[in-house]
C-alpha cells in the first residue's frame, strides 16, 4: 500500500480514522521515533478505553515459538473483543546486516562479563536463526556471514571462547523455521477482520520478500534519522529535535527561551529519549510559569544526571514497564549486578514508603497531588523539614530502647532514613512525591513482598536473575 515517513503518520491515521487501517505496519527507525509511531498506531486502532478490544505484546526478542503462537492467537476469532492487535518488537526477521549488531553486541558483553551460559544460548539463537552450523562456524564464516569488522585480526577472541564452551558441553543449534517465512505466509494469507499486527525493527533490508510484502498489504513508517556528522545531517538532527521538543512543550502549555533550548541541547545531544525525559522535569520544575530559561536548565540538568540505576528506578517508580525492562537489560549487559539492581529498587520503595508516611501523617495535610514546584517548595518543604527532625528523634530513642547506651554519642540518622536528604535542593524531593502518587500504600507493601519474595529466589534457587527482575518490574509496575 505505501511507506510513509514518521511525520506523515498523523496524516495517516487522520486519512484512515472513518475506514478500514490497513491490516499491517512496519515501523523502523530511531528507537524514541519508533516508540511514539507504535504507541500512535495502537491508540488509533483501540481509540475507547471502553471498547472490546485486546493488545498483545512480544518480549523483546521474538523466536519462532513466540511468532507461532502470536500469529495463531492473531488468526483467531475472539469472543470477548471485537478488536485485537498484536505487536512485535525488535523483530530481528529482514536479513539485513544491520539486524545482527544487537544480538552480536549481547552475546559479546554477557562473554565479557563471564556469563558463558547467557553467551552460549544468545550465540546458538543467532546461529539457529542464520541457518548455520556450529560444526561449520569459524572467524572466517562469522566474519563473512555477519559483516563483523575484524581488521584488527584480535576482534573477535570472544568467538572461539564461546565456540568452545558450546562444544564441551555438547550444547547444539536449536532447530528453528524460518521466522521472516511464517510472517510473510501469514501476511499474504491474511487476518481477519479488524486484526492487526505491528512489527518494529532497528534496521530492515527493503530487498527482503517479506518487506516487499508488508509494503505490498500494509503500511511501512520510516522512523531512521541520520546518525552522521556531515553538517546536514547534523541540522536534521538539531530540527529533529527543537519539533519534539515544541510538540511535548505546547501539549504542557509551556515554552523555551532560544537559549535555554542550545543549553539543553549541548547537555544532552542526539538522545531523544533523554530530552524528552529532561523536558518533562523542566515543565515540574518552572510550575505556573510558562517560559523555561537558562537558569532552569542549569538548576535542574545539571543536578540531574545521575547513575543508569536510578534511571531504572526512576522508570520504575513510573510504571513505566516497557522502558524499566530495555533499561533493567541495558544494567545487565553492562556488567551491574543483579543484587546491586534489587537493592536499588528496594530503596526507592522504602523513600517512596516514607514519603506516603509523611502524606498520611499530621504534618502531610497540606500535600495536593500535581501541586506545582513553587507551591511544594513554599507550602510542604519545611513540613518535611519539621516531620524529618521529629523521625530523627524517634529513630534515637529506638535506639536507645534496643540497648544503645542513653549517654553514648548519638549517630546523626542516615540519609535513608529521612525524606529530603539534601534540604537545600527539594526538586528531587519534589520528584519523589509525584512518584509516590503512582502508588497506594497497600501497593507499596504489595511490593515489599515481592522484593522479598525475589530476594529470596536469586539466592537460595537457579533460576536466571533477568528473569527474576523481568517478573518484579512488570509486577510493580502493573501493580494496581
């Protein structure tokens, strides 16, 4: 039917809205772009929240068992909606050498962060999937296969260490069907009516049948945008930008001085999901004014940037799943420990915990939910001020009770046991109670459970820690 660029996807849906959407789309590019297009697309095809209608997501890299049985559930009549849409994500199935550099870039950290058995299975998926043998595989083949850039001639060590741990434990190449063949025999045969499917990629090959055959039945969006240094590409980017930044920017009824824009935008860079995230802290942060300015992105950016765990948390902290999830695996690959990520997230609930004590108690009357930052900073910060001094008293005679000695020198309380750790800056206090409305109590101690519930598993059981983390992440974060 057509390939559209991304900012001819509002257009579409407009066009298609009184009539039938085609009954597929391909959505590939950027990562940010690729989000907002398919999250668009799911809204235009289940428009009523009260509507019948089912969505249903893939993990984060699909295998033939996940397409079998997504594409079954796709082909089947509902009785209870009348709608169903089914999303594939990152779906690696268009042959392109660009589709191999994630997977390859994932076996090679898990290698070099000693999890041969994580590298092993990722690399035999690979193979399985490329319709290769292990007997068969080399540097030469890898190189030749995957387009790997191996000039150096020492590129590629991590290979033969992973070649040979799958040999000495007689592991083998599972046997998988051609992922790319299903889709296209299911696109060409069709769905019936009012089902869709969407795929996303990072990369596709438009040589490929079954791109040709999505763009033939259905609609492919192109989100990519050019990641070079030329100075053209350099401006797309800058535009690229300064357009989302105005369209999150007028939806809050707010707008950015030239400057302030430049400011940010040497902060940050090219990273759209980290400009828009730094937006929205800007919109909290200036409240009922409407103009954000320089001293704005300096007072708020700058004390900002913080670790990738508390990122996480923060995603966390959000219910925000899908992204908590890409990021829980970004910690993973880049050598975090799975006990050093549960016991940030164990943190954050406990200063979440607080700060729902501290709403509750006398002294948390005065807290609105969405109050803007001037009126926290004036109204409730010296209340927390006051409601940390008095939790300091208790937590001193606490101790005294439990056999502290009443004469001996009195440990100042530590900074988890208080809400505003840093008094002088309350944005990120700020921060925390709007969090913290994102959950009722009983939903936080809901969540204590579980953290003790996965605590226990990952140490006293064999299952893989990612997997632990994937069930607690999506179990905060659909806690209800």
């Amino acid at each position: 039917m057509a390939e559209i660029s991304h900012q001819k996807l509002s257009k579409h849906l407009s066009d298609y809205i009184k009539t039938t959407f085609p009954p597929v789309y391909l959505v590939f590019g950027e990562s940010y772009l690729r989000a907002k297009a398919c999250q668009a697309l799911i809204d235009a095809l289940i428009p009523d929240a009260g509507e019948q209608a089912t969505c249903i997501e893939s993990s984060e890299f699909i295998d033939r068992m996940q397409v079998t049985d997504l594409l079954e559930r796709l082909n089947t009549y509902s009785f209870f909606s009348s709608k169903q849409v089914v999303v594939l994500r990152n779906a690696m199935v268009f042959s392109g050498t660009g589709s191999f550099q994630e997977p390859i870039k994932k076996i090679k950290k898990a290698y070099d962060n000693n999890d041969a058995e994580k590298a092993a299975d990722l690399f035999l998926r690979l193979l399985g999937q490329s319709h290769l043998s292990l007997e068969d595989m080399d540097r030469h083949v890898f190189v030749e296969k995957f387009k790997v850039d191996d000039d150096a001639g020492d590129g590629l060590d991590w290979l033969n260490g992973i070649i040979t741990y799958c040999k000495n434990n007689d592991l083998k190449v599972p046997q998988v069907s051609d992922e790319a063949s299903l889709l296209l025999n299911a696109i060409k045969r069709g769905f019936p009516k009012n089902h869709y499917l969407i795929l996303t990629a990072e990369t596709v090959d438009k040589r490929t049948t079954l791109y040709k055959a999505i763009k033939n039945n259905g609609t492919v969006i192109d989100c990519s945008v050019s990641k070079g240094t030329r100075k053209k590409d350099r401006e797309d980017q800058h535009h690229l930008i300064y357009a989302q930044a105005r369209e999150i920017l007028e939806a809050a009824g707010k707008k950015i001085a030239p400057k302030a824009f430049e400011e940010m935008y040497d902060l940050i860079g090219f990273d759209m999901h980290a400009f828009s995230r730094g937006l929205e802290k800007l919109i909290n942060f200036v409240g009922t004014r409407g103009i954000i300015d320089v001293s704005d992105v300096r007072a708020v950016l700058t004390k900002s940037r913080e670790e990738p765990i508390y990122e996480l948390t923060g995603a966390i902290s959000d219910k925000n799943g899908v992204y908590a999830l890409r990021l829980l695996h970004e910690l993973l690959d880049s050598g975090y420990h799975y006990l050093q990520i549960l016991m940030a997230i164990a943190n954050q609930v406990r200063r979440l915990l607080l700060v729902k004590d501290f709403i509750n108690s006398d002294f948390g009357h005065r807290w609105r939910a969405r109050m803007t930052y001037d009126q926290f900073k004036n109204v409730v910060m010296p209340m927390i001020q006051t409601y940390d001094k008095k939790l300091a008293e208790k937590i001193d005679i606490w101790a005294v009770s439990l056999g502290n000695p009443a004469g001996g020198q009195k440990q100042k309380p530590s900074t988890e046991q208080v809400i505003a750790r840093q008094p002088n800056n309350p944005y990120p206090v700020y921060q925390q109670f709007l969090k913290a409305d994102n959950f009722s109590e009983n939903e936080l101690i809901f969540v204590l459970n579980r953290l003790y519930q996965a605590d226990v598993t990952l140490k006293t059981t064999g299952r893989k820690p990612e997997f632990v983390l994937e069930e607690l992440i999506l179990a905060i974060c659909g806690s209800q």
